[in-house]
C-alpha cells in the first residue's frame, strides 16, 4: 500500500486530505463524521468573537454555471462558481472549546489531527482561545486572518472590526500575534491568509520568523455574478467565492511561498478533484484543504479523493508523497531562465494530416498562416507562440526550436520591420 503520510510542520498526518473550516466541523457529530470519512486533519468550523459574526450572515449558498444531469442525481460538473454567504460558528470560540474536547479523543483514536480555528480582535482574546483550544486537545490551531469580512455598519464598538481580514490587512499586527501566542502554547499554528491581501512571500516570511509553523493560502475573496434576466446581483451582491477556476492563482502563491519559506503551507481554494491534490503538493504544499467539493459531494468523497491519489502513485511508481513534493516548484523558471533557457520557436504543418479547416488561421494574430486547400506557415513571421498548434483538431502542426533569436525577432516585427532596423543587418530585406 502506498504511503499517503505527510509532514505538516511537526505533526505527521496519515493524509494530506484536510478538512477545511466551515460547516464540515462545526459540530461533536460532525467532526466525528469527517474523522470516518478518512481526512488525515479537520479544521473547525471558525469560531468568532464579535456577537454579529455568531448570528449573520444566514447560511446561503448558491451554486452558479452548475450543470446537472436528469439521468444521474450524483452528476457533478468539473466547473462551476459557488458563491456563499456564511456566518462563523454559532457557538463562542469559549463554548467550541467544549464541542472540541468531546471529539479530540475520537480523533486521536483514528489518527486524525483536530486544527482548530478561530478569529478573536484584541490580543487577550486570542490568548485566552488559543490556550482553551490547546487545552481541549487541537493538535494545531489555525489562526484565522482572512475571514469573517468585519461587518460594516454592524459594530457595536471599534474592536468588532478587527477581526478576519483585518489582519491579512493590517500585516504587522498580525505577526505581533503570531509572536505572542508562541509564549503560551507549544501546539503548532497556521496563519490562514486572505487572496485580498499583498505582498504574500514578505507576509509569509515575517510570520515564519514569528513563529508561525506555517500558512494555509487561501480563504474566499468576495466575488459578484449577475442575474442578466433580472438585472439583479445573485447572492445580493458581492460575497465569498470560489470553485475550480480561482486554482491557478492558488498555486502560484503556494509555489512561490514554498520556495521562499522554509515552513507548511497548506493549499486551499480551488482545489477540486484528486488530480488538484497532486498539482497543490508537487507546487510545494504539505496538505490540502477541501470544503466545498465534499459539501456537494458528500463525505464519500474523500474515499475517491484518497482512492485516486493512491492509483496515481501506482501509476507513476511513487512510493511515497515525499518523492514528488515541490517537484514543481523546484522546476520554476526565474525571468532570467525564460531568456537563457527558453529557445524561440516556429510552427510547422504535416501536410499528411491537415484537414484544411483553417482554425489555425483563425488564432494566428501575427500574419503567419494561410489556408488554401491546406495550411501554409510562413516561418519568417511566425512568433513562436504554438496556439495553432494546441486548437489544431487533427495534430497536424508542430513546433520546432529556431536556429537563433534574430530570427525570431525578425518574425516578431515582420509587419513594420522599417521601426526596429537594428533587427534587420544593413541589406537584409523581409
């Protein structure tokens, strides 16, 4: 059987299946379920203290660009958007206390890490829920900068403000509290950042000197869909969102934090199928966190998620995650590395196989095919970019490395070769 554990700062997860915070873990039973369903770690659903936070926003989800199947109720579509609009735990972080230390030794009987996650506003606050968390028995805590969206409007006093996002922010204050917490507990802490938030290597690495053992990028950012019937915004407006499409800008922050920081960083957002697992570990992740596929799919699927990645393993003879961690991220290419490294190309067509359907032609914006009875690639104005070559129907077109750059840029300005002459040598013509 092949090896699914990870390391994830200090704790060894049997997995990196991780359950993020949200309605997932927000109950002892819930919790207990999500342990049965084989996550290698849960994260709680957050905990808050601004009263609002407890209350409102009423649960309300809305799936958009979701196509369903008559024939099969279990049909799930590999794109969609899903916007939300969810309060945090109904219970203060000081009674979610409770409901963790009634299921931490379930967890621990089944090899399941609890990471409990909460969102306090004054540094007394996140001292006191972080020991109680400690206490109840989490094996880490996620310190959550990212969400709740303070309630505008809504606050009964300034400090209602400061919370979720506030610190993603407000970057400073955030480490301050990293460095603090450190005093009282000894279990590992994860910063859980928000995509809204800047400069996310610098960020990272302050909070790693601080003392975080590592972060998990990202929450939900707001998003806005409209209604174009009725002219009216779904979901009321701009609310937290996510679904496959947002995985990319995932990954790439995943990648470059892991390059730079030497601690765990969790993926999150985005992150789907089984195959989005490996995308997230071999960008140099330690675990990733799934919500809202398991939300519409039930909990049967982390058996598939798991299931999957096992037979990917088999496929491609690793032995271990250890083996293709970060491999990604360690093939990255620096903007130096596209110059010295990257060879410029052109396309060729096999005339054997081109069908004359002129697709190529239709993407090409640099004047460089032509379509008869089949297509002609004229080399001396072709960039190199291959977008004909991936719509080509048939595979009918290659591409191939120039002999030099100077060829290259010769193609690149084909159409006004008069406004760069030092591409052309003195009596060179087009």
């Amino acid at each position: 059987m092949k090896d699914l554990s990870v390391k994830l700062g200090s704790l060894t997860l049997k997995n990196p299946i991780v359950a993020a915070g949200g309605p997932l873990a927000g109950t002892v039973q819930h919790i207990k379920d999500c342990v049965d369903a084989g996550f290698g770690a849960v994260v709680t659903k957050t905990a808050s203290t601004v009263w609002y936070l407890q209350r409102y926003p009423r649960p309300l989800y809305k799936l958009i660009d979701y196509k369903k199947d008559s024939t099969n109720p279990y049909f799930v579509p590999n794109d969609y958007n899903w916007m939300h609009r969810e309060h945090n735990s109904v219970y203060p972080p000081q009674q979610f206390a409770k409901i963790i230390k009634e299921a931490s030794p379930y967890a621990k009987e089944h090899n399941c890490a609890i990471i409990g996650s909460f969102s306090a506003r004054f540094m007394e606050e996140w001292i006191e829920i972080a020991k109680l968390y400690e206490e109840a028995g989490c094996a880490a805590l996620e310190i959550n900068f990212c969400c709740p969206f303070p309630p505008d409007g809504l606050a009964k006093s300034p400090d209602d403000v400061r919370v979720g996002i506030y610190y993603t922010k407000h970057p400073e204050e955030g480490v301050a509290i990293i460095k603090k917490l450190k005093e009282f507990v000894k279990i590992p802490m994860f910063v859980k950042m928000s995509p809204d938030g800047s400069n996310f290597e610098q960020v990272a690495k302050q909070l790693e000197e601080a003392g975080a053992d590592g972060v998990t990028m990202f929450a939900n950012n707001k998003v806005m869909r409209v209604d174009i019937e009725t002219g009216k915004p779904i979901d009321y407006g701009p609310a937290p969102g996510t679904g496959p499409g947002v995985k990319a800008l995932s990954l790439r922050w995943v990648a470059e934090v892991s390059a730079k920081c030497d601690f765990a960083v969790m993926g999150n957002r985005g992150a789907s199928t089984w195959q989005d697992a490996i995308e997230f570990l071999m960008s140099g992740a330690s675990a990733v966190q799934y919500c809202t596929p398991v939300m519409i799919r039930g909990l049967v699927y982390v058996k598939e998620l798991l299931d999957g990645m096992g037979k990917f393993m088999d496929r491609r003879g690793y032995n271990s995650i250890s083996e293709f961690q970060g491999v990604a991220m360690r093939q990255m290419y620096s903007n130096q590395d596209l110059v010295d490294k990257v060879k410029a190309l052109y396309a060729e067509v096999d005339y054997s196989k081109c069908s004359g359907c002129k697709r190529c032609s239709q993407v090409c914006w640099y004047d460089a095919i032509k379509v008869a009875k089949k297509a002609i690639i004229k080399k001396q104005n072709c960039a190199g970019c291959s977008l004909c070559s991936q719509v080509c129907p048939v595979n009918a077109i290659s591409m191939h490395e120039r002999d030099n750059d100077l060829e290259h840029f010769q193609a690149m300005s084909s159409a006004h070769p008069e406004l760069v002459p030092d591409f052309y040598p003195e009596g060179e013509k087009k």
